[in-house]
C-alpha cells in the first residue's frame, strides 16, 4: 500500500471494489464493442485517493465527501472511453451501485461497484501485539459448551464468569466467547442471535417464543435464568402423545399456535411446545424471567435462592475484561448478521457504531492481555482491521458450501484464505471438516504466512485431534478442555 496506513485514524473511508480483474478489464465493468485493456482513474474533489486496481479507497473528513467521478481510460494512451459520476449521498453503510458508462452523452457500457463504508474508531495507533497461537489450548465457550438444559461437555455452564474462571485454573491459553450488542448497547457474552422464552398468550395459555438478543435491555436479560430440561422427558413426551414434528417449521416464530393438533391443560400445552422445539433444535435453551430484589435475591414463595454472579449466564464483556485474569487470552468472536435481509429484518445497529461500542470496551479495560478478534460476517473483519492495528484478527468460516449462505467469502477454504491474504489479517478460524477434506490447504495458508485453526465437533474426538494436529493444524478450539488439552497439547493441566 506504499504510504497509505492500512488503519483509519480519523474521519471516514470508502472502500470500492470492482470484481476480479480481467484480460481486458474488470469481472464487474462490461463495455460495448471495446475488447482492449483498460484501467480505472478515480476523482475525489474533497478526499484523498489510493488505487489497488480493482480495490480504490477514498479517505475524507465528512461522511458527506464522497463525491466521485470515475474515469475508465485505456491501459495503452491514456484515452478515455467513458466515465461514470456517484454522488456521496448514494453511499450508505454497504451494498452494491450499478451506473452506465457515458462517453460524449452515449452509453457505452455498464459498471457494478460494490462497497463500505468504515469511519475511524480511535486517531492514535497502538503498537500490535504479539500473539504465539502454535499448539494453544482454546477453550470453547467458557469451560466447554453446553445447552443449559442438558449438559455434554461441560461442568459448568458455557458462557458464564464460573464457566471462565474454571478454565483460568486449568491453565487454558485461550478462551472463545461470543460477543453482542443489548437494545441499550450493552456488549454481553451470548452465543445465539435469539433467547427462548417461557411466557403466556394473551388468553394466559403458555407459550416459548423467540425473541432476539438485540430487542432486549440488559436489565430484562440478567433477570433470565435456564429452566432445567429432560430431554429424553420431551421426546417421550412426543412419543406417547403420538405426535410428529411439523417439518416444515424449522425457526418458529411461536412453538405454542393453531397447528398443535389438541389443546389440553396449561401445563400440557406448555409441554408439548416444549417437546416440539427441542425436536426441531435439540440444544435450545428456555429461559423465563425471574423477578429480583435489591439484594439480588429471587423473589419466591418457597425460596429465597440468592444466584451468585459467577453463575449469571449474560455476564457483560466488561466483567470478563476486569475479573478474569489477565494471563488468559480472550479469542473474541463478534456476532453480526451475514444476511442482509436478516439483519434488516432485526433491526440490527448499523456495524460501525456497534464495532465502536463493542471497541470501547476492549481498549477501557483490555490493557496488555492477550486478545485476537474473529467474526462469520467478512464486512466485520474488514471494518475491524481498519478501526484497530493492537489485536490481531482472524476469519471464521464452515470452509465449505452452504446453500444457507449467501455471502461466497465463506464458500470455500481457498475463498477465506484469499479473503485473509487480501486484508491482511493473521489467520483464519474454520471448520474441523473442511480441513479434513482439503489437508493440502493447511500448507498453502501457512506458505501464505497465515495462521489454522479450526473448531467444530470433531475436535472434541481425540483421534480426529491428533489428526490435524500431524497436518499443521496450529490450534483447536474445543469443549473438551482437560482432555484435549492434556493429549495433544501435552500442557500439564491442574
């Protein structure tokens, strides 16, 4: 990039990008009867331009500075053959513009810009850490994750600070967590996008609905706590009642409506939705509101139970910065919709002011702890490389084809290993199974300077472990922390 620092330190920043570059142009510029080579010279009356060929960034103090003129000029003369205008009020948080190529007031082709926009999160530069990730114990989830209902891994539940400071006393290098935004923009430790609830309909008749993380205060969500679920209870539950699973609910909005086939007593319908949720997602957790008083003890009339924090499941980012200790790094994953339509749907905080939020927090209370960022959303990753040059980030993703996902950066193994070279991040973070399938990628990424790790189920299999392990495999995030950790690590863990 020569002179241009990859970090923002002020104002704002557009990033364009013009599909792969082609023999005679770009995969996203089409021309009318012009078939030679050709390049792009970007105009910016207020900002500051650095053209990478397909990848032009414009810096500018105001977000209402980007007033562009694109030119498309021959790469043999310099002559031009058109050019195209974007006004800056067209650029909103991302997304794609298509424009006609005008040359003395004809169409001569069309072109496709994609782009982002980031603003600054901090003007001074902190100097990088070093983060050794060869051989790590990462440990999933706090100590290991669980479902709050039934649990497999764990002895503790995922996600709690009892969960976190369990792994400090084993010695755990690293721990992985998931963080989100509240409605009041309280950075919490949460893995899903929604909470389960136990509630009633309007006519009193018991109901679990989903509701999203991000549509709750803080406040409502620490009142939360996990009812305590047989699993094997439902699905005989089912059994007995004769009753299927409506296939083609997979994400109900509502497990309590019309469709249940007899409406019985409360309790009966509260079991049965119950029951039909668990058949369609096995680790759901179901939570119901627990009323506090000031001493932080729930308000009941057969107990008077006090719940200690280290057992809180919502414990903020801050508690964990401040209250685990500082030898234990932190692998940070910043959860963000990746489907636009989704994200729309929810109502979800525009991604530079919920970084920035999220940001604040790690720079107050971080200090020298060893902290690495990762993210499923690409946008996400480059809005953080751009925001901060202290922690180093690494990409998450399955490594595979997924009809579900629409972005193709996580397509494949190779898309995500191209996506960390282009943005110069430390590594990527993926699936156990795309690594299994394609070892010989494991050598191209660290040909690449990149670093591997990967998570999933089968690294909580010892054999599979030493696998990939013996493949360059650089660390595991697993649920089995003593385990894994002591076999393949040989850490003695106390």
């Amino acid at each position: 990039m020569s002179s241009w620092s990859p970090c923002l330190q002020k104002g704002w920043e557009l990033r364009l990008w013009f599909g792969d570059i082609t023999e005679s142009g770009y995969s996203n510029i089409y021309l009318d009867n012009i078939k030679e080579p050709f390049e792009l010279e970007v105009l910016s009356e207020k900002g500051c331009v650095n053209n990478e060929k397909n990848h032009i960034q414009v810096r500018a103090n105001e977000k209402t500075d980007f007033n562009l003129e694109i030119k498309l000029l021959t790469t043999k003369g310099k002559i031009l053959i058109g050019k195209v205008v974007f006004i800056t009020e067209e650029f909103v948080e991302y997304g794609h513009l298509f424009r006609p190529v005008i040359c003395e007031g004809k169409k001569v082709g069309k072109l496709e810009v994609g782009y982002i926009l980031f603003n600054a999160f901090k003007s001074e530069v902190d100097e990088p850490i070093h983060i050794d990730l060869k051989n790590k114990i990462i440990s999933h989830r706090g100590f290991g994750a669980t479902n709050r209902n039934i649990i497999k891994n764990s002895v503790v539940i995922e996600n709690t600070l009892n969960a976190f400071f369990t792994s400090s006393r084993h010695h755990t290098d690293f721990i992985e967590f998931d963080v989100q935004l509240t409605l009041d923009k309280i950075p919490i430790i949460h893995h899903d996008f929604w909470l389960q609830l136990k509630t009633t309909d309007f006519l009193g008749h018991p109901q679990v609905i989903r509701v999203p993380v991000n549509k709750l205060t803080y406040e409502q969500i620490r009142k939360l706590q996990p009812i305590v679920l047989d699993h094997n209870y439902y699905e005989e539950y089912l059994k007995s009642h004769k009753i299927s699973l409506h296939t083609s609910t997979t994400h109900p909005t509502s497990v309590d409506d019309s469709a249940f086939v007899d409406r019985l007593k409360k309790q009966d319908e509260l079991e049965l939705a119950i029951a039909q949720l668990l058949k369609v997602d096995p680790n759901s957790s179901i939570y119901e509101f627990k009323e506090f008083d000031e001493e932080g003890m729930i308000k009941s009339k057969k107990s008077t139970k006090k719940v200690s924090e280290f057992q809180s499941n919502f414990p903020t980012l801050a508690e964990l910065l401040q209250m685990v200790p500082e030898e234990v790094g932190f692998d940070i994953e910043i959860k963000y919709w990746n489907c636009p339509e989704e994200g729309r749907i929810l109502g979800y905080m525009e991604r530079n002011e919920y970084l920035n939020r999220i940001l604040q927090d790690i720079f107050a209370y971080g200090k020298n702890r060893k902290i690495f960022f990762s993210s499923f959303d690409p946008d996400t990753i480059a809005l953080l490389n751009k925001k901060q040059m202290k922690y180093p980030i690494a990409f998450l993703t399955e490594g595979k084809f997924d009809n579900r996902i629409v972005d193709t950066r996580r397509h494949s193994l190779l898309n995500g290993i191209n996506f960390a070279l282009r943005h110069q991040i430390m590594g990527i973070v993926c699936n156990a199974k795309a690594i299994l399938e394609e070892p010989k990628l494991v050598e191209l990424a660290h040909e690449k300077g990149l670093i591997v790790i990967t998570y999933g189920d089968e690294n909580d299999d010892l054999e599979i472990a030493k696998k990939q392990y013996s493949i360059g495999v650089d660390s595991l995030c697993t649920n089995r922390v003593v385990d894994i950790g002591l076999q393949i690590t040989k850490t003695k863990l106390n």
